[in-house]
C-alpha cells in the first residue's frame, strides 16, 4: 500500500492543525481571573492569656488579575474566612465588585471575629511557638458568587496560604489556588499572557 503525496500532505496539515490548538484555545478563550492575597493588617493575634478566647481582626486585600481575560468578571458579593490550622479565626464579607478585561483591582476585606475565638491549647501552643519562631502560616478562604451570566465570571472559590512573620505587620501577597469549573486551563497559559 502506498500513500500519495496528496495523503501526505492532508495528514501533515491535521497534525499542524493539532499541534497549534492549545495556542489557538488560549488565544481565543477567555480565561478566568487570578487571585492572590495580601493581610494588610492584622489586629489581636497575640495569645498570652492561655484561655481567653481571641477576638482578631484582619483587613486582607484581594488582588484580582483579569489580564487574560477577554470581558469584565463581576462578582455580587462573597465571604472570606481566616483560618489556623482549620479553626477559623475571622470572617467577612466581600463587596461585590468587577474587574474589566485585560485590567487587575484590589478589592478591600474585613474579616473579624466578634465574640471572640476560642482554640484548643495545644493548638494555642503551636501558635505561640510559631510566633515566637517567627512565623504564622494562616489560611485564607474567599467564595465570590458571580453577577450573572453575561459577565463572564463564574462561582470562584479559593485557597491561599499566607505566612504573617509572627507579627502584626502586612505580609507579602500570595498567589491563591482557584478552583471553579473550566479553571484546568488557567495555569497552563503561556507566561506572556500572565502579564
């Protein structure tokens, strides 16, 4: 059995045409925001007294980065949650907000705690020692609910670590880990559309 040259050819064109479709996908497909957080401030995370519960505060920033992204992505509102070791520590409210195509926009989140949080003590202690050691890892938790569907944003919700230095003072912004449907692609963009 031969092939022709005509068979040839319409084989290499198929296969182009299957090695060029990741970039066309990305070239054409809107991509969803990336998140990352920042606490700004943090307020009442000293555990000196052993039983008395904590009554913390942090304002975080959530920096929301739609540079890939081919429309605006609005979001009616959302709840943040602050957490140690799985214990929640603070929760707030986002605000809603939208962050147009090809445009980044911090958006402002108070978390509290209002009666106060009460931990385990060996969980205090792990606290303590981190502190004194120098860093906290918290855990910061955000669900944002889309505005509708001509928006081009879906129900997000995400992860993020964030090491506090022990201290008081704004830590670094960390990226979030995104989960919402269609966000297997997201990470895997070439890095000049990350910018």
């Amino acid at each position: 059995m031969k092939i022709s040259r005509g068979e040839i050819a319409a084989i290499l064109c198929a296969m182009l045409a299957l090695a060029l479709s990741p970039l066309i996908y990305y070239l054409i497909l809107n991509l969803p925001p990336k998140f990352s957080v920042q606490l700004t401030d943090i307020q009442s995370l000293d555990i000196a007294a052993a039983a008395a519960p904590l009554t913390t505060f942090f304002n975080i920033t959530l920096h929301a980065s739609n540079k890939r992204g081919r429309t605006t992505a609005c979001y009616r509102h959302g709840e943040a949650a602050v957490r140690y070791s799985g214990f929640a520590l603070a929760r707030g409210r986002t605000p809603a907000f939208c962050v147009g195509a090809k445009e980044a926009r911090d958006v402002r989140v108070v978390a509290w705690a209002d009666g106060g949080v009460g931990l385990p003590k060996p969980i205090r202690d792990r606290m303590a020692a981190e502190r004194r050691a120098g860093t906290v890892e918290l855990e910061v938790d955000v669900k944002l609910f889309a505005e509708d569907d001509e928006s081009g944003a879906e129900p997000t919700w995400m992860w993020c670590k964030v090491a506090t230095g022990g201290g008081e003072e704004p830590t670094a912004a960390t990226p979030c880990s995104v989960f919402r449907s269609m966000i297997w692609a997201s990470d895997f963009a070439p890095n000049w559309m990350l910018v």
